[in-house]
C-alpha cells in the first residue's frame, strides 16, 4: 500500500496526473476491449455475421477466411505446404543461430544448407512441381528478402568497412562514397532503381525477375548499413591487436581474419541485429514494386474481395501483430544479447 | 619488385579502378543500347515538356499545362512541408513521451514503456494504411462533418479550416514578428554579453515575450486592423473558402510523428539519463531553483548526447517522408513515378531523386557537425 502511495500519489500533481491518467484508460479502454474481444466474431463466420456486430465488434473472421491468402498469396494452393515449411525452416535458423552456443564455422553450412533448400522448396524441380519466382508471395517472401538480404549483403558489408578504413586512397573513396550515398537515399528509391533500371542496365536477352531485382536491391541497401555496423566494431577493437597481430608477422588477409573480424564482429552484432530488425519492416516496401510480401498479401485479400472489403482494419491489425510478435522477439534477443556480450562471455 | 608494399599497393588499386572503370563502362554501354532500341532520349530536356497530369495538392499553382520541372518543384515542396511540419510534431510527441518515461509515475512510465515498444516494432507502412484508413473510414461524410463551432470542420474529406483574408495588415504582421524574432535573439545576446563583463543580469523572458507580441499588434493595427476571414461554407459535395488538408496529408504527418516520435522518446530518455546524478545535486547545493537547474546544468549537458542521434532521426523521417506514394499524398517520389512512368525518362527522375535526398542528408549532417564541434567538450 505504501509503495502505491509512493510511486502514484506522492504529491498533488503526481496525484492529479495519475487520476487524470485512469479516468483516460477508463473512457477508452472498456470499449477497445470490447470492440476488439467481447462482441468480436470469431473463427470462420459468413460475411453477414459479421455485418450484424458492424461497429460494436470486430470481424476476426475475415483473417480465418483470407488466411491462405494472406500467408502465401497467389502459389499453387495444392503446392502451399511447401511455403509452410520454408516459413518454419527460417525461423528455426533464426532461433537456432541466436544461441551463442552455435556460433562455430558449422553454423555457416548449415545456413547455405537451409538456403539451398528454401529455394528449392519454393520453386520446384528435381520432384517438386516447379513454381515460377512471380507466384511466390507472403510470409516466405518477408523472411526470404530480409534474411537473404542480410546473409548476403554480409560479406560486402564487411569488405566496405574494411576498405573505409583503408589507407589507399582509391579503396577508401569508392567505399566511403558508396556508404554515403547509399545511406542518404530512402529504400523507394533504391527499389525504383532496381526495379526501372536494371531492365536497361543488362544486355539484350538477359532478364532477370521482379523478386530477384529486389532482392538485389535489398542487399546492395543493406551493405552500406552492415558497412557502419562492423565498422564501429573495428574501431572498438584496440590498437595494441592489431600491432600485435603484425608482429607475429601474420599478412592482413589473416590478422583480419583470426585476429580482428572476431572481436570486431562481437562488438557490432547488436547493431548487426538492429538493422535486420530495420530491414525486416522494411520488406513491406516492396509493396511500391508490386511484390507480394507479407504485407501486400494482407492488402491486397481484402481488397478485392467486396463482401470483406469494408473489414479492412481487422486485416490489417492482424498483420500488425504479425510483425509485432517477430520484431518485438528480436529487440528483446538484441537487448539480451547486448548485455550478454558486455559481461564478458566467450563465444 | 612485387614484394615491396607501395607496389603492391598501387597494383591492386589500378586492378580495383579498372574493375570498376570496366564494368561501369559495360552498364553505361548496355543502358544507352538499350535506351536508343526503345527510342527514348538522354537528357534533362523532358523537363521543359508539358507535365499533362494533376497533382492533388500543392502549395505553388500548378495546372497539368505546367512543365515537368514545376511538377518536380511541387513534390520537393511538398516533401519539404511534410518532414518540416513532422520534424516538429515528433520532435514535440517524442520529447514528451520520453520525459514521461523517466517519470516517478509508474503508472505514466509504464504507458510511455508501452507506446515505444509497441510503435518501434511495427512496419511505418503498415500504420499509414490503418492511420488512411482510420480517416476515410471513421470520419463522418462532409455532410455531417465534426464542427468546432463555424471554423473547423473535420469530415471523411480531410480538415477544413477557417483563415484570415489576405491583407496588408496581416502580412505587416508577420513581417513585424520575423523582426521582433530576430530582435529577442539580439537582446539575449547583449544580455549575456554584458552579463559576463559586470556580472549584471538583464531581464530577458519578459522583454522578449513582450517584443513578439506587441510589435506584431502593432504593426497588425497601423495596417487597418484586418479582421476578414475566410469561412468555410457547405455548397453542393463539397466545402468552399478556407484553407484545407487532405485526408494523405493527415494520415503521413500524423502516422510519421508518431512512428518518429517513438524513436525520439529512447533518444531524449538516454540523454537525460546520461547527466550524471552529482550534477543535479551540485546545482541543488549551488542553491538553484529547479527551472534553473533545468536549464542552465542539466539540458546544457544532455543536448549534448542527444542532438547527434536526434538529426539522424529527423533524416530518417525525410527519408521515411517516400512512403506518402503508397497512400497518394504528391510528395517527390510521386511525382517522379507519375513522371516515369509517362516519359520513360527513369534514369533522370531516379538521378534528380537521389540528389535532391543526398542534398537534405548533407545539409542534416553539416548543420549536426557544426553543432557539435560548437558544444564539442574541451578536454585537457
């Protein structure tokens, strides 16, 4: 009781504050939970039950009816347990390359594995029914463009940094122009540019998809990102190592590779996971390109649809838990890990 | 010879130049093949050709008889009105929340706790589609709009507002109130300079306060006393007279200030949190008012922490300013589209795009650097 008194009401404006406070949650908190809970329509219903609790409560419905649609858009419906499987696939590799009991060389074949089979799964062939790239759509696209785009752009993230640092002056300049000029730029325009012009960069015949030219899009965006990340790691690391690592006489190709990356990485993987977490919510802009990721998906199932198309906003609040719940989980993994990390723990 | 490091150096470099050189020179050859095949032309001269399409709102007139480059100046103005006018509502939103945050009240920190981590982790798309939504769907027709008395009118169309005629009066005034701006903004500066000369202490806020608002009243009267305003009136399927702002427009500030506002809470709260506690007490020891504490030992100090991260929010919201596209708002990504896809002329829009983008982050960056070279800590 007293710790209440303390913490809510410990002075006149503390306590006004916290009256005004609870009169406020009490006006609109009632009919939130009621519109969103009590009166809602559940499970699958016709559209015209949902018609009847017009305005008192919500049509969950609507996400029982479009679910398919919203998760895997417009593949082959016989052939969707297929994109199932590829959704539960990444997000084990995410839980499984969090632990950092499975930070070890391994871990990279079993990403490449993973990769090899989410693709293969996907399109086909070799005893899949083959499923061209412009069907793919929904969740699977969401987690493939942002977790492709992070493990590719890796390496071109980590070789931009290692050039802005570098003492020769044409390495330095390309990569310290590309960062700059990449981070300057909103993620529309690169995927304008992706999508417009490598039409017209590459050699008559050649064409490549709208999914790839995104997702290269993706990547080449992402790098600059990684670039800044890994480079706060190499300037975290101490100057005596890398002194050290020359007087052991180790060339640079391997005082990076055994003595610096390490610890650098270690240092920038919080920022590393924040910028995946950046990423994965900006995999809805490929909405602009018309690509159908998670959140297009979601859009576009009840648009065209007219008898659910005025429940619009249950759509879309499902989706928004939808990202909630897989960004919240990585900001609490980062937070986690951060603090993990700066206790001191060999990984 | 190929031991020694200069050399070595120099090679790999030439090797890189070339490199780049060469597949620049392939991409270039590839794109102007394939540009002369589809008989499009290189150049900026698109940009003198009649636009031939409208643009829902604008600042400047503009008619579809108007040139591709005054349809280009309407969306960079009107981007510019966009992240302006969110710079300062998320600027305002986000301070707020991260006060509260830091708040003895649990139960207000707790809110605050609950708003930031709720808005952080949910894509900024996603919200201006419901926040779109939410306008065109909840508000009532312009029949039956929401009035606050005969100046205000809130409808399914956007807000709809009352604004004085245009007058000398008026215009005098707001001339009046730049000059009496910048005239506070000298009387501090001699305030303080003659403060750290003698010690003597110039009452600043309250000749400051009078300035701005006398000498606009002042100039408001000499000019005739204007008080002409233009209402709003139903007529027809729509209002006509005042000033209006559509429904895109409402939803990308509104979605946009709170999305930033979220991200500018953690900035401010880590900013406080990093003046040390013995700073306070030194300034209670010092015998300061708790308005003076504020201000003169605490803000001082956590600006510091939080301008750098704070501009990089503010180009983050410019940059996030794009996604008014996908709700139809006509800022400079719209209208490049509409102007890519009419003249085919891609590379030139997408060229003036990341210019115009790359100059607001140089700018952002420059006005940060200079800031913080001036409050830079002088170490020993």
């Amino acid at each position: 009781m007293n710790r209440i008194r303390a913490q809510l009401f410990s002075s006149p404006a503390n306590s006004a504050l916290t009256i005004a406070t609870l009169a406020l949650l009490g006006w609109a908190l009632p009919p939130a939970l009621r519109w969103l809970f009590l009166d809602a329509v559940w499970g699958h219903a016709p559209a015209s039950a949902c018609d009847a609790v017009r305005g008192q409560g919500a049509c969950w419905a609507v996400v029982a009816e479009k679910f398919r649609f919203m998760l895997f858009a417009v593949y082959p419906y016989d052939e969707q347990w297929r994109p199932a499987i590829v959704i539960v696939m990444l997000c084990a590799l995410l839980v499984l390359s969090a632990m950092r009991r499975a930070w070890r060389p391994w871990l990279a074949v079993v990403w490449a594995f993973g990769i090899a089979v989410s693709f293969w799964l996907m399109g086909g062939g070799a005893g899949l029914v083959p499923v061209r790239a412009e069907q793919w759509g929904g969740l699977p696209v969401t987690l493939m463009l942002a977790i492709f785009g992070v493990a590719f752009a890796f390496p071109l993230g980590v070789l931009l940094a290692l050039g802005r640092r570098s003492q020769l002056p044409i390495v330095r300049s390309l990569s310290i122009v590309y960062i700059e000029v990449v981070r300057g730029v909103p993620l529309i325009t690169v995927l304008f540019m992706a999508s417009v012009m490598f039409a017209l960069f590459l050699p008559e015949g050649l064409r490549i998809g709208q999914l790839l030219r995104a997702q290269i899009a993706i990547i080449l965006f992402v790098a600059a990102y990684l670039a800044e990340a890994v480079r706060g790691g190499l300037e975290a690391v101490p100057r005596g190592q890398y002194e050290a690592a020359e007087a052991l006489g180790l060339p640079w190709s391997k005082s990076m590779a055994l003595v610096i990356l390490p610890q650098a990485l270690r240092v920038a993987i919080p920022s590393i996971v924040n910028s995946f977490i950046s990423l994965f919510k900006d995999t809805s802009l490929v909405v602009i390109i018309a690509i159908y990721d998670f959140a297009y998906a979601v859009k576009k199932s009840v648009e065209t649809d007219f008898a659910w198309k005025k429940y619009f906003i249950e759509a879309f609040l499902f989706s928004i838990v939808v990202y909630w719940i897989f960004c919240f989980a990585m900001s609490k993994y980062s937070q986690w890990l951060e603090r993990d990390l700066a206790r001191g723990g060999h990984g | 010879m190929f031991t020694s490091e200069r050399v070595r150096a120099i090679a790999y470099q030439a090797l890189l130049l070339a490199a780049v050189v060469g597949i620049g020179w392939l991409l270039v050859a590839n794109t102007l093949y394939n540009l002369s095949t589809r008989q499009i032309q290189v150049g900026f001269g698109f940009l003198s050709r009649e636009a031939g399409f409208e643009i829902a709102e604008s600042p400047i007139v503009f008619d579809p008889s108007n040139s591709y480059g005054r349809a280009f100046l309407v969306g960079l103005l009107n981007t510019l009105r966009i992240s302006a006018l969110g710079i300062v509502g998320a600027t305002l939103l986000g301070t707020l929340i991260g006060i509260a945050r830091l708040s003895s009240n649990w139960l207000v920190a707790r809110l605050a706790s609950a708003y930031v981590e709720f808005v952080r982790n949910v894509p900024l798309l996603l919200q201006l589609f419901v926040w779109y939504g939410l306008i065109t769907e909840l508000l009532p027709p312009v029949r039956e709009a929401i009035a606050f008395g005969d100046l205000v009118f809130l409808s399914q169309r956007g807000l709809r507002y009352a604004w004085p005629q245009a007058a000398p009066g008026w215009s005098a005034a707001g001339w009046a109130f730049a000059a009496a701006v910048v005239l506070a903004l000298a009387w501090r500066a001699l305030a303080s300079r003659r403060q750290r000369a003698t010690g003597a202490q110039w009452p600043v806020l309250w000749p400051s306060l009078g300035l701005l608002l006398l000498l606009p009243v002042g100039a408001w009267l000499a000019g005739g006393a204007p008080t002409q305003v233009d209402l709003p009136r139903l007529g027809g399927f729509d209002f006509r007279g005042g000033r209006s702002l559509s429904p895109e427009f409402i939803a990308l500030l509104v979605g946009l200030s709170t999305y930033t506002a979220a991200f500018i809470a953690e900035v401010v709260r880590g900013g406080i949190l990093s003046v040390p506690r013995g700073q306070a007490e030194a300034a209670m020891a010092l015998g300061l008012k708790p308005g003076q504490r504020l201000r003169l030992v605490t803000m001082p100090q956590a600006l510091r922490v939080i301008i750098p991260p704070l501009t990089s929010q503010y180009l983050n919201l410019t940059k996030n300013s794009s996604l008014a596209v996908a709700i139809g708002y006509p800022d400079l990504v719209a209208v490049a589209n509409t102007t890519m896809n009419q003249t085919g002329q891609a590379i030139e829009a997408i060229a003036i795009l990341m210019a115009v983008y790359l100059a607001i982050s140089l700018a952002i960056s420059l006005m940060m650097n200079w800031y913080a070279a001036r409050t830079r800590l002088v170490e020993r």
